[in-house]
C-alpha cells in the first residue's frame, strides 16, 4: 500500500514539474495580443545559415514585416571566432534595445567550422565548443533576450546509398548545453540528416548553390577540411546553399521554431506554416 502511494505521489510530483516547464516557455514567449511591440528575431551562426549561402535569409522572409528579423550569421565563423573577431559584439549591442520589442529571440548555430583541421577557427570539442555555446546562452540571458540553440546543419556527402554525418558530436554538444541551461533547442542536425537521407544524392545535389559538375571529384575521408575560409563562393559543394536549399530547410526551421516559440504562428506569412 505505501509503495502505490509513493508511486502515486511521485507520478503527481512529475505532473507539475512538467506543467512548471511548460508555463515558463509560454512565459518566455509572451502572447502577441498582450503586447503591440514588435518581435524581433536574430540568427548568429556559420555560412549554413548566412546570407548568399544558408537558409537565414529564407527563413526571415518567411515572417510578416512586424518581425524584425536579422541574419547576422557569417560564413566561415566558429563559436570562437564569430566572438573573438568581434561579431558577437555587435550582437550584444543590439540586445541592449530589448525593451523596444516583446520579445527577442537569438538563434545560435555552430559546429561546421569548429571542426578540427580550420586553424584560427577549430575549437576543442571537450573543452572549447561546449564553454563558447554556453557563454552565448549567458550573454543572451544576461540581456534579458530568449536563446535558441540550434545543431549544425547536415553535410550532404553520401557513401554508397547513407548520408554520412561527421557533425553529429557537435550537435550532441549544443543540445547538452541546452539541456543544462535549460533553453530551448532545434536540432536541425538531425532533422536535416533524416530529410536529405530520404530524399538521395541526387536529389540532394539539387540543393546545392550551383549544379554539380560533370564529373566530380572524390570525397576525401575528412569533409570539414574541404570546406573554404570565409564566404561562399557560388560553386557546387555539398554543404552551401542555393535558393532551393534554402527554401527547404527555411520550411524545417520555421517549422520547428514555431514548436519553441507558438506564439510566432500570428506573424508568419500565410501560406509559410
């Protein structure tokens, strides 16, 4: 009888643990009507979510004009290096605007060019990355603004028939320090590797910024030491985007992004959901 009750008790504990978690995501995301400032949007990330290269520009445009939504993702850009050369400031100093919005949300995507093998950009996975993603999240907090952590978008390099995923660890990373900062987190890693395995190679090479040459040159072993410093250039690769690419992972974040903060649904372009 004592353990029924016990179990009982803990069952009900449980219950409005998750009730609390629940409220305090709505909390953080104030409903449209209860406020008339705009909502802004800010995305810091790598060339995958840049303008000309990533899926940031299709996603803002996806929002109706009230949003204000800026893709301040740069190509090339590490979780240490997007700080160290100065990006990150420039962020900071925008958050200090918060009360002119009802909210703030900062998107923070990294891993492509923390990988080793990109001097001035790799960072240690066990002892850097993990330290920079979270210092985001404290600065974000700090600002009083709502951090979203989002895993590294997929390579689209194929073995034979399987998508090969070389970024998993990082995105295994981002979403433990979501888990211990308790904010919200996409993990677009793995929902973008599920997508482009679905859909093959062929398919795949669609997505790309230019079509695939005729004859391609063989994938080295190591992927991330392909990948060029800096903007993307308009050329076939199998981790930039072009206008396709982008409109189909702009679907997927929206999507996901809407699970984290409902309340965005009222200021999405119709047709976009």
């Amino acid at each position: 009888m004592k353990l029924i009750l016990r179990t009982i008790a803990m069952t009900a504990i449980s219950a409005l643990v998750l009730c609390a978690c629940s409220q305090t995501r709505l909390a953080a995301s104030p409903s449209p009507a209860l406020s008339t400032k705009p909502t802004r949007i800010i995305l810091v990330g790598d060339s995958t979510m840049a303008p000309k290269s990533g899926y940031g520009d299709a996603l803002c445009a996806r929002f109706k004009p009230e949003v204000t939504c800026l893709n301040l993702a740069k190509g090339g850009r590490s979780s240490g290096s997007y700080r160290a050369e100065g990006s990150w400031e420039v962020v900071q100093k925008l958050m200090a605007s918060n009360t002119q919005f009802s909210q703030t949300l900062v998107l923070i995507q990294f891993g492509h060019n923390d990988q080793p093998g990109k001097p001035g950009r790799s960072t240690d996975l066990a002892t850097e990355f993990p330290v920079n993603m979270a210092g985001y999240v404290n600065d974000v907090q700090a600002a009083g603004a709502q951090a979203v952590l989002v895993t590294p978008l997929t390579r689209r390099s194929f073995k034979g028939t399987q998508l090969q995923n070389d970024l998993r660890p990082w995105a295994d990373a981002s979403m433990k320090v979501a888990a211990d900062k308790r904010v919200p987190m996409i993990d677009l890693n793995a929902i973008s590797y599920s997508s482009v395995q679905a859909m093959g190679e062929a398919e795949a090479d669609t997505l790309a910024m230019a079509p695939p040459p005729a004859a391609l040159p063989a994938e080295t072993g190591d992927l991330a030491k392909t990948e060029r410093a800096g903007a993307a250039k308009s050329a076939f690769d199998r981790t930039h985007l072009g206008s396709k690419g982008a409109a189909h992972f702009s679907a997927m974040m929206l999507k996901e992004l809407l699970l984290v903060a409902p309340n965005l649904q009222a200021h999405v372009i119709p047709g976009n959901r």
